[in-house]
C-alpha cells in the first residue's frame, strides 16, 4: 500500500476531511489533495506530524512494504494499563465539560448561601428591617437551605456521571491511535480560554476584600460593613465559579495525556498517600476526640486541624522523598 493510500485511510478511520486535516497540519487543502491523489509526498517534517497525529510510526507511512499499521508509544496497549479509544476519550472530555458547569455552579451557590443571612441580620440589628431577630435569623436560614440544597444535588449528579472514568485519575492508560493528537489539538485550544478565565478568577478572588476595606475606612460599624462582608462573598463566588470551570476541563486533558499531577509517578505516588492520609487523618480525629472529651477542652482543641492540615503536607512530603531513595 502506498502512502497515500494508507493516508486517506488514516483520515477516513478518524472521521476527518481534508480540509480539516488540513487545518491540523497548518496546510493547504489543495496539498493534502496532492499527498493522497500520490501527485506529492510530505517533507520529513509533516511525515513526522502525521505519524503523531495519526499515532503511528513514520516507518509505516514511508514504506509500501508495510500493510499493517505499526502504531506508535501511545496506540500499543500495555498489559497492565487500561486503554482508551477515540470514542471513549471524547465522551469522558464532553462529561468533564458538563460537569464542570455543575460543579463550579455548584461551589458558587455553597459560597453564597450565608449573604441572605448576613443582610437580613446586619439589616434587623440596625434597625433597617423591622423584623424580631429570630424571623430574620430563620428566613435566612431558608433561603441557605434553599442554596445548598441543589449544591448538594449537582454535586452528587456530576460525580455519578463521572465515576465510570475513575481509573483515568488513579490508573496507568494507553490511549489508542489518534487520541493524543485530538486531545493535544483540544488542549491547545482551549489554552487562552484557561489563561483568561484563570487569571480573572484569581483577580477576583483578591479583590473580593477591597469593598470591605473601604467600607471600614469610612462608615465603621453601620449596615455598610454588612454589606461590605457580603460583597466578599459575591466576589469571590464569581472568581470560584471561574477558576473551577476552567480547572476541571483543563484536569481531564491532563488525565488523558498523563501530564503534570495525573503523571504515572504521581498517580502511584497517590495511593501510597492515600493509605498515608487514611491511617494520618484517624490518628488526627482520635487526638481531636481524646484532648477534647477527657481534657474538656472543647474551645481550644479546633486547633489540631489547621495543625494537621499543615502537618500533613510534611507527611506526604517526606514519604515521596523517601520512595524517591
């Protein structure tokens, strides 16, 4: 088979036309025309981009010799790791979109539950609600309630939708041929979308504190730092909202390319944290429960969970550092 035979079949299993073969490659149509009408043959550079775009080895595409596809790194199944196909991969990174919107809407209504609250009891001990301390304490509560609720509710969808690709989190994976170049395409993508978002979820998140600031400045205990507390919240719930969008769908392209923290080193260095924190966060609760029921010390032992929490981060730390020797 010749190479534009074989090219034309590539393109065809993976459901592309040449125009959008093309646009992968940053080439013309009219050339990917030629490469598969045999008129021209790719430079050795796009010999190469092809051979990872398609996930097979250049050996393949250059040698009418070879019938069957000899595919590269990412296509050969290991016998110890789980593989992925193209259909699979695009409905776990459609899932991971979906769910992102859940979840991120999710955290913002939990951020923003307490602002009812908080207004209708700065606005009934100031006098600006004519209303009994304990009606104002109670609507707000509803309406918290009324917020969590469905926060609870959208988490508890996402993470039934998303538990059948639990093993791309914790487990080795292969990804079939033509998979990691579709996700490194999508990654690419979606990078500005990211950078922005990101940036301006963070923005906000610091900036959450100004109004409370100016609001100390000039009108000290007044209604006015009530509502400077709750613009906090307002604020932060937005930068939240962004940050954990573009987190969750810039995670599942990591968990398909096995980048950064979902690398296998890091995948195996989580179970053995995992094991760690378990045996780690009962010893912590057991100290908790002893120090405060025999030492009666109820308002000072909440001190060994900010302790713990810091303290774990060393825990795990010198674990790896010791896996690592």
């Amino acid at each position: 088979m010749i190479f534009a035979d074989k090219l034309i079949d590539l393109r065809k299993k993976n459901g592309w036309s040449q125009e959008e073969l093309a646009e992968k490659l940053n080439v013309s149509r009219q050339a990917v025309s030629k490469w598969e009408g045999a008129q021209s043959v790719p430079d050795m550079s796009r010999i190469i981009q092809l051979s990872e775009l398609f996930g097979v080895s250049t050996d393949y595409l250059l040698k009418d010799s070879m019938e069957q596809a000899e595919h590269s790194r990412e296509s050969t199944p290991d016998s110890s790791s789980r593989t992925v196909s193209m259909e699979e991969a695009n409905a776990f990174l459609n899932t991971k979109e979906e769910n992102s919107r859940r979840v991120a809407l999710g955290v913002m209504l939990c951020v923003l539950s307490p602002v009812a609250l908080i207004l209708l009891g700065g606005a009934q001990a100031f006098g600006l609600l004519n209303w009994t301390e304990n009606a104002a304490c109670g609507v707000g509560l509803v309406i918290l309630m009324l917020m969590i609720v469905p926060a609870v509710g959208l988490f508890v969808i996402s993470n039934l939708r998303i538990s059948r690709y639990e093993y791309l989190e914790k487990e080795p994976v292969e990804t079939l041929y033509g998979v990691t170049g579709m996700v490194r395409e999508r990654k690419e993508k979606f990078r500005p979308v990211h950078t922005r978002y990101l940036l301006t979820g963070i923005m906000l998140c610091v900036a959450s504190a100004v109004p409370l600031f100016i609001c100390m400045i000039f009108r000290s205990e007044s209604f006015w730092t009530v509502l400077g507390i709750a613009s906090v919240l307002v604020l932060a719930a937005a930068g939240v909202l962004l940050i954990i969008r573009v987190s969750i769908i810039w995670g599942s392209y990591q968990m398909l390319l096995e980048e950064e923290e979902y690398s296998r080193e890091n995948k195996e260095n989580s179970k053995r944290c995992g094991y760690i924190g378990g045996i780690y966060w009962c010893l912590a609760t057991a100290g908790y429960l002893a120090w405060s029921f025999i030492g009666n010390a109820w308002d000072r032992s909440w001190i060994i969970w900010p302790v713990a929490g810091v303290a774990f981060g060393a825990v795990t730390g010198i674990a790896r550092a010791l896996r690592k020797r």
